[in-house]
C-alpha cells in the first residue's frame, strides 16, 4: 500500500475514530479495546510512517489500555507497546528519527509511568506500567537506565499494603 494511499489514511485514523464515538464503552468496549490495541500492534509489524501527533496518540491509547483492569487487554497492550518501540524506537531507526529528548512528548508520557507504577494503589496500574517496562525497546531502556532498574527493585519489595500484588 502506498504511503499516501486513501486507505492507508483510512487505518491510520481508525482508532481516532473508535475513540471519537466511544466505542470503548458499554458491550462491546473491552473487545474493542483489545482490537485497537491488535491495530496499533499491525501497523507497527507493517512500518507504517506516522506523524509524530499520531504516534503519540497511539502511544496514549496503550497507556490507558496497560490501565484496564483485564488482564487479556493488558496483555494486548503490552504486545503492541511491544512492537510499537521495536518499530519506532528500535534498532533500525536513526537516532534522529528517534528524537530520544526530554521534549519529545513521547518521551515525557514514557517517562510519567514511573511513580504510578511504584505507588498507585491501583493494582491494574501498577502491573500494566510494569509489564510496559519489560516491552521498551533496548534504545528506550538505555534511555531510561538506571531509572528504569530502581523502578523494577523497588516493585520487588513488598509494601506492607493492599497495593502488593504478587504478579
């Protein structure tokens, strides 16, 4: 498919789309959610060129999805987070292409996933957050070393809290 090719634009703006008519809510919404998240997962296998607006709203959506209380939709999640920082943020990738700054705002909503995923009393969060640290490409987790390690330690420890989650 080209680049510029009218469907090509078509699947790129589907999950805007989804999210605009609130798709994700009544029945229905989890499977959707996880269908987004098999989306972003397809269009980063297939190298799809995205303008840095959509990537990050794409990245947002795997965020919220790595919340879900459903352990199937967190998996999905961390699958396409996954491919999406192999794609984007890998090892074939320029390190311009990259742009691996702290005003990059793929960058800072990455980087807002560390606190929450050591102090969220929200068991959903802090297991998706944690199970999007083990998906981060090898660029993105030398960027983020050591914060990344001290974040990971420190999830090992038991709290003392209703918030310790034994996965």
């Amino acid at each position: 498919m080209p680049d510029d090719g009218e469907n090509l634009g078509k699947v790129r703006t589907i999950i805007q789309r989804v999210e605009k008519e609130r798709l994700y809510k009544g029945k229905g919404g989890e499977i959707m959610r996880a269908g987004v998240c098999h989306l972003i997962h397809s269009i980063s296998t297939s190298k799809i060129k995205l303008e840095e607006k959509l990537s990050h709203e794409l990245l947002k959506t795997m965020i919220e999805n790595m919340k879900h209380p459903n352990p199937d939709i967190q998996d999905e999640s961390a699958k396409a987070l996954h491919t999406y920082c192999n794609t984007y943020f890998g090892g074939s990738v320029t390190k311009e292409e990259m742009n691996l700054t702290k005003t990059n705002p793929i960058i800072v909503d990455l980087d807002k996933l560390f606190k929450p995923s050591m102090n969220d009393m929200n068991i959903a969060v802090t297991r998706g957050y944690n199970m999007a640290f083990g998906v981060y490409s090898k660029e993105l987790l030398k960027y983020f070393y050591p914060g990344i390690v001290d974040v990971l330690l420190a999830n090992c420890v038991p709290k003392g809290t209703d918030g310790d989650d034994a996965e």
